[in-house]
C-alpha cells in the first residue's frame, strides 16, 4: 500500500517537474516577431559593426503603440562590452533614433539603439540601424559565441523608461560564423 | 482480509487519480499563465533605470517648453552649488550648424564628446563619437569609414551617398563645468539640458541597479 502511495506521489512530481521544466524552455526566449517587433528585418553582426536592416512595420503595429512608447533592438551576451569596444559612432533613418551602449552602476549585458518616439515610423518604410566599432579586436575571442538578439518595447514615465514586452531570437547569430538572421 | 485489500487498492486508486488531477490541474494553470506571458512577453523587473533626456512625445508645446526652463534652471542652479564641478550636458541647437558654427557656439572650456548630424529635412540622424575635441575630423573620420557602397541596402547606400556631402550638426554632448554650462544657457539658439535626473539617481541607489540616460535631442525639423 504504502509502496504503491509513494510510486504515484512520484509519478505525480515527475509530471509536475516535466511539465513545469518545459514550460520554462518556452516563452520568453522565442521569436515571433509579435505585434511590438517589426514583421521583417535582417540583424546581422561583423567585427566593426552591429545591424539590423530593411525593418518594416505595419499599421497594426503602430496603431498599436502608445505616444510615449519605445523601441530597442539589442545585442545580448555577458561578455558583450569585450566583444565589441570602441565605439565610433551610430547611424539609422529611423526617426528619434538612439544610442544606449553602456549604463553605470554596474556591468550591463547588452549594445542597444532604439526609437524613443516609436509611434512616429512610417508604415512600410524600410528602416536600418547600426551601430559602429572601428578597430574592434575583441570580436575574434570569441569566435563561434552565440549571441542573442531582441526586441524590446517600453513606456516614458514621468523620469523614467520601463520595459514591458519583448521577444528574444537566442541561436540565429554566433561570431564569424553565422553572422545574419533574417524573418 | 480480501476487502480490506480491495479497500486498499480504491484508496490508491483515489490517491492516484487526485494527484493526477491536482498535477493537471496546477500544469493547465501553470500553461496559462505561462502561455499568457509568453503572448504579451512581460518583462516584470527593469534590470536598469532608463532615463529620457529630451522632452516626451506627449507633452504639449506648453509642457515642453516648462521642461525645457525648468531642465536649465537646474543647470543654473548646479553652477550656484558647485561652479567648478564638472557636468555633462546634451546641447540641442535651434538651427543646423556646420562644424565652425558648432565650435564657435560652444566656445572654449568643453569637451565634447558625442556631435549628432543628418542631412536637414530627412528622417533619420547619425551620433558620432568625437575624438580630441575634433569635430570636423571625427565626422570625417566615421562617415570614411562607413562601406555603404557595397550595402545591398539602397535605402542606406541613398543616404550614406547624400550625407557625406550634406551633413549639418543639431545636437552635442558635452562635459563642462557647471559655470561653463550655466552660460551655455544664455544663449537662446540652444537647449541645455543636463544628462542627470536627481529621482532616477535616487532611484538607482534605492534599487541597487544601473542608471542608463539616453539622449534624444530633437532636430530644429518638423521632420525627425
């Protein structure tokens, strides 16, 4: 009796773990693009520079934005700032483009441009962002690193931004070796 | 003995059957709100408090011109505590500048470090990182080193081709003193506007994580 009681308590924990374990693999890490993403875009990545190019957005999307809404498109990776150092500079048609490449406090994990206006794109232009490093060397230490890339949309509060979706492509993009990732 | 046995095996029976309910049941909730995350894709804790240095979108001309007084106050009010202390600064000018124009609005005693350019009328802007102060050589030097020839992006190629010979500055970012500053906000063709935020520093500290100020001065176009 009381073999039989423990076999199903642990059949029930193997479920319940299984299910919970794969639940966790799903969700946060996968790529849609969603409605805060542009519907087509090429990130791509070199030694001298980080891309995302012929973006495009639809009307649901920007009808979906709010006036106070922003856009990043990020680099992601712990050793981020030793794969890429020496910034040189940024260029986008991408209207009320930025820059976010470090924060202070503490280390940070990812290279970012962004659209601090992000209501204000035009539906079906094509768009591109880059983000530029002259003699970067840092990039060939870590050939074959796996990069993740994402795409971020928050709200200006009163002093300060704050992330409320994204969505994140983790195995398209690994130094030197698979260097673009379209949809 | 025979029915307690057959006892026995309907109270494993039930047991098994509620803990495959009970695990069904925190799964299907589990999947739920999982699945509801993973639609909306919720970021629940900034890692990072991100500041906006420049006036947001839905403010009203009003509003922004309140911020845009109040943000030089301040700047006047740093050079009042702490005149020799250093500060940085985004300068948004009220028409293009060329280089000259530029060095000579800024006058000496700053060290610029970020000059913003675009072709004047056009969406889109380049933020090029300056190099010992140079602001003519630094552009030169980032928009020569741009292979935009061989992009198969003709929209960035377009631009590329246009802005070399084309560009004009709108905004900088500098490091000066305080004084210096102060006096940068007496002169009504720019916007001084200090890259600090005393609650999002309060912030940052109370937290425990990193600040991050972006700027995002607005051009003298409607166009941005």
């Amino acid at each position: 009796m009381k073999k039989k009681a423990m076999l199903a308590i642990i059949i029930a924990l193997i479920m319940l773990t299984s299910t919970v374990s794969a639940l966790a693999l799903t969700g946060y890490t996968n790529w849609g693009p969603r409605i805060w993403t542009p519907y087509q875009g090429n990130a791509s990545i070199s030694s001298t520079y980080i891309r995302c190019a012929l973006m495009k957005w639809n009307q649901a999307s920007k009808t979906a934005y709010g006036i106070d809404d922003y856009w990043e498109f990020e680099l992601r990776d712990d050793n981020i700032h030793s794969i890429y150092n020496g910034f040189t500079g940024s260029i986008s048609n991408l209207p009320y483009f930025y820059e976010e490449l470090n924060t202070t406090g503490s280390d940070n994990d990812d290279i970012s441009f962004g659209v601090w206006h992000i209501k204000g794109i035009t539906v079906e232009k094509s768009y591109y962002g880059q983000l530029d490093y002259g003699n970067n060397t840092g990039y060939y230490n870590y050939i074959s690193h796996l990069l993740t890339f994402e795409s971020e949309k928050g709200i200006w509060g009163i002093f300060d931004g704050l992330p409320t979706h994204y969505e994140q492509d983790t195995n398209s993009l690994r130094v030197y070796v698979a260097t673009s990732k379209g949809w | 003995m025979r029915n307690k046995t057959f006892s026995d095996k309907k109270k494993v029976a039930a047991f098994f059957v509620t803990a495959v309910v009970l695990v069904a049941l925190t799964a299907f909730a589990l999947a739920m709100y999982h699945d509801a995350l993973a639609t909306e894709n919720v970021q629940e804790s900034p890692d990072v408090v991100k500041v906006l240095i420049g006036i947001r979108p839905s403010l009203s001309q009003e509003q922004a011109l309140e911020y845009e007084n109040n943000r030089e106050d301040t700047a006047r009010q740093f050079a009042l505590d702490a005149p020799n202390k250093t500060s940085k600064a985004l300068i948004s000018f009220h028409e293009y500048f060329d280089t000259e124009q530029c060095n000579a609005a800024l006058g000496e005693g700053v060290e610029i470090e970020r000059v913003f350019i675009w072709v004047p009328g056009k969406e889109g802007r380049s933020i090029i990182r300056v190099t010992d102060n140079n602001v003519d050589s630094s552009i030169e030097s980032y928009l020569n080193s741009l292979d935009y020839a061989n992009s198969d992006d003709e929209v960035y190629k377009a631009d590329m081709e246009e802005l070399v010979d084309n560009y004009k500055i709108f905004a900088v970012t500098i490091n000066g003193t305080n004084t210096k500053l102060s006096q940068l906000c007496d002169d009504e063709n720019m916007f001084v506007n200090l890259v600090y935020s005393e609650p999002a520093e309060q912030q940052s500290k109370d937290l425990d994580i990193p600040i991050s100020y972006i700027c995002a001065p607005l051009k003298p176009d409607i166009v941005q």
